[in-house]
C-alpha cells in the first residue's frame, strides 16, 4: 500500500532504535499502540509508525516499545527514546491488556485526555487471551497497513452494532458519572488474523469480565 505526501514518513530506521541525531521537534505519527503487563506489574508500550522512504515506495509498520510504570510514563518514555515525539492524531485505536483493564483505566483515559494530539474519537479496546502487543502486531488480512486495518475492523464492527460503541469522549464521561460501561474486546484466530470478541465489562472504571464472543478461533 501506498500512502500520499500528508502520511509519507520519512523517518530512518534508526530512530526507533534509539540512535542520535533527531531534533526535539521531531514528531513520530503512530497509527495505533497498545499496553501491555508483565507478571510483576511493569507496563509496556507499543506503538506503531509507518516508514515510507519515497513517494514511489512500500509502506512498512515499524513498532516502538518502552517499559514504565504509568501511562505518562510509557509515553514520557517513548519520546525520550526518540528525542522527539510521538503524535496521535492518526491513532484510531489504543489496545489493552486484561490485567490492566482490571486493575483500572482512568489513568490512561486521563492520560490521553491530557494530550492535545490524541482524537476524542479513539478508540480503546481490551485484548482477550492475547497480549495487547500481539493485537498491534498482528498483520492486516490484505494489503494494508495493520493499524489502519485494526481501526476500519472496530469502526466496521461497532457501526453495525457487533460491538460496543464507546470512543474516549464517552469513557471519559461514564468514568466521570460512576456510570457502567463496555469496550470492544479483541483476540485473535490461529492464523494471527484480528477478531471481535465479544465485550469488555467495567463497574468504577475497572473491568469485571468478558461477555459475549469468545477466546482465539
């Protein structure tokens, strides 16, 4: 797939790699990210780009992981790795994983909300028997490049009623009313391919359980 001269990104290699050379003004387009949790606890992020080195080229996802133990940290993180920053406001879609739904998403939601490059149109959803960093890597079924993928399936699904349809503006209002809610759950088939899967649950900002759907297909 190709993209056009507003989404060319002509960014090295080396940048997510941690290499020297970039100015702080360097701004990173992501096209989705996730976070997920080690068994201790620890959060990590990650993030897809897009390289495209010419108009006539191949667009390729490269990913940015870093660790921390909050969201501002992952992302404090991630721009400290770059020397630059990260920009949001391609990303349709944040993904968790189960442990940290259950433990609570109020510190993300103010973390995005926090951000002036984050759409309120974002969507979370919580990856189901899978890692969130799996669902992010997950390669798009045909020819295109897998965030942007994984945000027409949720916008695909959600418009048709097959999942919730709650985008950050709206999580935000029912974390702050103390009001019950339910995101897009995702996991994936054998073949790595991305599926809905059913609903995530939440009570006081938490999520209690899956309903509906199912596990890996």
């Amino acid at each position: 797939m190709r993209w056009g001269k507003t989404f060319i990104l002509l960014l090295p290699l080396c940048l997510l790699t941690g290499c020297a050379g970039r100015g702080a003004g360097d701004l990173l387009p992501i096209l989705s990210a996730g976070i997920s949790s080690s068994s201790d606890g620890a959060l990590t992020l990650t993030a897809e780009a897009v390289r495209q080195d010419s108009l006539e080229g191949n667009a390729a996802s490269v990913y940015l992981t870093t660790s921390g133990d909050t969201p501002e940290h992952l992302f404090s993180g991630a721009e400290q790795l770059l020397a630059g920053q990260l920009y949001l406001s391609h990303a349709r879609t944040f993904v968790i994983d189960e442990s940290v739904a259950r433990e609570g998403i109020e510190p993300l939601v103010q973390a995005l909300l926090a951000r002036s490059d984050v759409r309120l149109t974002l969507r979370i959803a919580v990856a189901r028997d899978v890692t969130a960093d799996q669902i992010v890597r997950a390669q798009a079924v045909v020819e295109e490049i897998p965030g942007a993928a994984l945000g027409s399936l949720l916008d695909a699904h959600t418009e048709h009623g097959n999942l919730p349809d709650l985008p950050l503006c709206r999580v935000a209002d029912r974390i702050l009313s103390g009001g019950d809610f339910s995101l897009p759950a995702l996991s994936l088939t054998q073949d790595g391919r991305v599926i809905p899967a059913g609903k995530a649950d939440f009570r006081l900002g938490r999520m209690t359980s899956f309903t509906g759907g199912g596990g890996n297909a």
